[in-house]
C-alpha cells in the first residue's frame, strides 16, 4: 500500500501490476485451491466452475458502467440532475464499485488465508501469506485510489481479516464444503476485477499515460510473482 501511495503518479502501471496480480492470484491460488478441495469435501468440481461465474457475473452487473471509465468520474457526486450528468453518475457509481468490489474480494481471500496459517502454522505458509499480502496490498490500494474510494478504512479491515480467519478456525472453523464454494465465489469476483483494471491500464495506453518501459517493468513484477505463486 505504501508503494502504491508513493507511485500515484505512475497509476497506469501499477494498475497494470494489480491487475496482473489479481489475475495470477486467482488463477494460481485461489481456483486451484477450490478445484482440488472440492472432491475432498464431496463436492463436484463442477460446482467450482459454476461458482466462479456467479461471482463474475454478479461483479459484473455492480461494474458494468465502470469498465473503462476515467478515474475523476468516480469523484462526481451521485444525484446530479443536469443534462447528460445521468450517464456519468452511472459511470462513477460503476467505478466505485470496482475498488469495493476488490476491496471485499480480497478481504475475503485474505480470511480464508488466515484460516490456512491456523491450520498450519509453518514458515512456508507465513512466507507465502506475506508474499501475498505485499501483492494484496498493492493491488488494494491502487484500485481504491484509482477510484477514489478511502484506503483506511479497507485498510483496516484488510490487515484484520487474516486474524479473523485464523480466530474463527480455531474458535469455530466452518463447515468444509462451504470453502470451496466460497473460494470460487472469490475467484469469480477477483477475475472480474483484473479484468476492469486491464481495460482502465489499456486506455492509459492508448492515451499515452502508459510508456513501454512501464509495460515492461509491470510484465516482468507479475511474472516474477506468478512463478513463485506456481512455485508454492
């Protein structure tokens, strides 16, 4: 969160690199983890698709007019009633919800990875959740910033919410079918976050806000973050 507070003015790669990020993060941690849990808990691993979906889908309808917005639109006030001012709360409303919606994913995730150190509490496992955390971190603060949302407080509850996770499993763990679903939910979610965060990346691009020298540092973060991801 720090470096992304002190890049701000390099918004076009690091929302490259939080994109990249939330993307490699759902599909090298988190769906993995459901697709093989599934069948341990007896659940089918269609389920696990279908899930994942939902989560898309439902992320789609809160940010359908967000998706390639200007990051200001966030910033106008809702309930303007001027001529053409309609589309643009719209829009604004769209992207808010973008870094909401991330915000709420990967406090979810990060629960969940609370409840994985309760399980096994292991250098591994702690190295991995910092890892992951610096990667979070980045990806939370950018798209919050991006859209003018407050950091704080998401802040607060995403530097929390593995001690949650990790409290609840030792207190009173859920139900083990419930965490694939949820995982997948997630999933579905975060996809669909990267996914706005490379359509806002791209239009920087395209407007000249995004170098390639940009492009290629944020290339290589992701890689480099994906290989470890694989690695573990």
């Amino acid at each position: 969160m720090w470096v992304a507070r002190r890049a701000a003015g390099k918004a076009g790669m690091l929302l490259m690199i939080a994109s990249g990020l939330l993307l490699t993060t759902a599909v090298a941690d988190v769906l993995p983890h459901a697709w093989h849990e599934a069948p341990e808990v007896g659940l089918p691993r269609w389920l696990v698709i279908a899930a994942s979906i939902l989560g898309y889908t439902v992320m789609t309808v809160f940010t359908r007019n967000g998706c390639g917005c200007d990051a200001e639109l966030a910033g106008q006030v809702a309930g303007v009633h001027a001529p053409g001012r309609h589309r643009k709360t719209k829009e604004a409303l769209g992207a808010a919800s973008v870094g909401v919606g991330a915000a709420t994913a990967l406090t979810a995730h990060r629960v969940v990875e609370g409840s994985a150190v309760a399980l096994d509490v292991s250098l591994p496992v702690i190295l991995a959740l910092v890892i992951g955390s610096a990667s979070d971190g980045l990806a939370l603060a950018t798209l919050l910033q991006e859209t003018r949302q407050r950091l704080l407080p998401w802040a607060t509850v995403a530097c929390a919410s593995p001690a949650v996770g990790a409290l609840v499993t030792w207190l009173s763990p859920l139900p083990a079918p419930a965490i694939p679903v949820a995982l997948a939910l997630v999933c579905g979610v975060i996809l669909r976050i990267a996914w706005v965060g490379l359509r806002l990346a791209a239009k920087k691009r395209a407007s000249g806000q995004l170098p390639q020298w940009q492009v290629v540092t944020a290339a290589t973060a992701v890689t480099l973050s994906a290989a470890f991801m694989i690695a573990y």
